[in-house]
C-alpha cells in the first residue's frame, strides 16, 4: 500500500496540470510519472495491466473524485475477440 500512496501523492503534485491539459481523460501514474492518458477506462486499464501486471500503478479520471472500490474487486481485461 505504501507504494501506491506514493502514486497518489504524485497524481496530487500534477493534479492542476492534468486537469488544465487532460480534464476527462483517465491517467495511469507509474513509479510516480504519468505513464499516459487516454480517453476511455477500458483502454488506459488494459495499457496499465499489460505494461504492469498487478501493479501497483494508479488509474483515475482527471478532474473526477478517486472511486473507492472494495478489496475484493479486481480487474478482468474483457477480450472481444472471445
């Protein structure tokens, strides 16, 4: 947990820039750099798990309040090709 803290503080330290250049768009932080952004969740998520797994990485929406999910909730990426 105490790594994505660090992820969280660093979105916090960049929050006005992304807002002004990214509002709306989701982010994936990475080791405390903005890995990219990108218009929709599906494609930031997906991005995210195959560049870094499990994380820990952060993926939120610009300009939006942090979604609280609960532990037992986990991403599956969803392949339309299935």
């Amino acid at each position: 947990m105490a790594k994505l803290s660090e992820e969280i503080a660093a979105y916090e330290r960049m929050r006005d820039v992304l807002e002004t250049d990214h509002f709306g768009q989701w982010v994936v932080i990475h080791d405390e750099e903005v890995f990219g952004t990108y218009d929709d969740f599906q494609e930031a998520a997906d991005i995210a798990v195959r560049n870094f797994g499990r994380g820990p990485f952060l993926l939120r929406r610009i300009g939006e309040p942090p979604l609280t999910l609960p532990a037992s909730v986990l991403y599956h990426p969803v392949n339309a090709d299935s």
